[in-house]
C-alpha cells in the first residue's frame, strides 16, 4: 500500500494529506500493539521496547506526520540523503540513527547529524569516529553483528566481537550502548528466530564482561516482516518501515 503524497496547498498538512496524517496514526499504532502483544507473550512490558521508524526514501514531509502522530525515532540508511532531509523536517525533538553502512568519507558529516551509530562493524570505522567528534561530546553506538555470515551484508563476525569490544571500549568519544543485528531474508519470519536468539546470547555474554562504560541494555534487532519474533527473543530497539510508510515502489 502507498501512501498519498500531495503538494502543499489548502486542506494539506506539510505536504501530506489529511488522508495521510489518519493512516500513518493508524499504522502506528497498529505496529504498537503488534509490539505490546509480543511482550505480553514472552513476559516483558511493552515499555522495554522502543521503536524506530526506519525513514530512508522518505520524504521530510512525510517524516513531519509520522512524527505528528507521535513518533520520535528515525533511522536512515544513507548520512548524505539524512543531511538533506533532517534540514527540511520542520517537528522538533526527534532522534536520528544511522542504520545503514557507514563509509569513513562520510563519518565527519554523520557525527553532526545522529544521535546514535548503528553500524559500527570494525575497529577503524569506530576509530574515526572517535577521531570526528567534538571534544566534549560522546556519540552512542551499536555495534553490527553478522550473525549469518552473508558475505555481501556488513557486520562483525560473532568470533570477533570479544576483540572488537576491547578495543572500542578504550575509545574516549564512543560509548557502546548493545548490539544490531540484520539476519537473512527470509518469508517465514520464525526462520530468523535463531539469528535473533544468537545476537541476545552474544549480548549476554559480552555483558559478562563488564567492561568499563559498556552497556548491552540496546538490541536492535527485527523489521516489519519479523519484529515480533525478535521481540519474543529479547529485542529492545526494532526498526520498521514498511509496516508504518507503506512499502516503497520498486
């Protein structure tokens, strides 16, 4: 389903119309109470789960009513498409996390504009990172685990994420807030179950370790097709797109 996107002239909201800005709060809270039963499921408070708006393809505009309707959790996939739309949405208050692939030429521009580093997935990239931040700042990560091994999918290898961690950890302008993870496609979202599982387990064990200004209390794990499963399974953060903008053409 797409959703109507008008010019801005009488009867329309930033763009959008009042079509619209009804079915982005409908689609949100149908994807709320999605989330809240699967807690209930499993035992947790749908509070322990945060949503992030997975935004890419977007435009500010349409980010200006999801917002309205009470979302506040944004996540890009590319730092130069964010930079264009972050300076046209007009809602204040909101929260930007890279999701996506994080080239080292564009990490400069990325520390100006998220709250949060998603895709942290080597020691060099969170190095420059480190490196790009003001003095007197400190920018929260994620770090990206590939726990199916895909080749063509970035990411940390699960044998060496102990070593990663060591590592970040000792960088003064990074905090490591938990771990993402996305696992392989596939149509049945219980075949991701296991993926899902092993990211909670090596964020258990990392935890172990109590290494100093660590934290694993962020699992960002699951999207439209198979959020609940990775709630079931320990996720705190999730990160929808579909399921709230309606899928995108192509």
């Amino acid at each position: 389903m797409l959703w109507r996107v008008e010019p801005d002239f009488g009867g329309n909201l930033n763009g959008v119309s009042r079509w619209g800005m009804n079915s982005f709060v409908s689609s949100l809270a149908a994807v709320r109470e999605s989330m809240a039963g699967a807690c209930l499921r499993v035992g947790r408070r749908p509070e322990s789960v945060r949503l992030l708006a997975v935004s890419k393809t977007q435009s500010a505009a349409v980010v200006d009513q999801v917002a309205m309707a009470g979302q506040h959790i944004f996540g890009e996939n590319r730092v130069q498409e964010a930079r264009d739309k972050i300076s046209l949405v007009r809602q204040s208050g909101l929260q930007w996390h890279l999701i996506g692939p994080l080239q080292r030429n564009k990490v400069k521009m990325a520390v100006q504009l998220f709250q949060m580093i998603q895709s942290v997935d080597s020691v060099e990239l969170a190095r420059e990172i480190d490196r790009r931040m003001p003095p007197d700042k400190i920018m929260p990560i994620l770090l990206q685990v590939n726990v199916g091994g895909e080749t063509q999918k970035s990411g940390l290898a699960s044998r060496d994420l102990e070593k990663t961690l060591l590592e970040v950890a000792r960088l003064s302008h990074l905090s490591v807030q938990g771990l993402m993870t996305v696992p392989p496609f596939t149509e049945d979202p219980q075949e991701a179950r296991p993926f899902f599982r092993e990211l909670a387990e090596l964020a258990r064990s990392m935890g172990a370790l109590a290494i100093e200004g660590v934290s694993m209390d962020t699992l960002s794990m699951g999207m439209s097709h198979d959020f609940e499963v990775a709630i079931e399974e320990g996720a705190t953060m999730v990160r929808v797109g579909s399921s709230l903008f309606g899928m995108r053409d192509g």
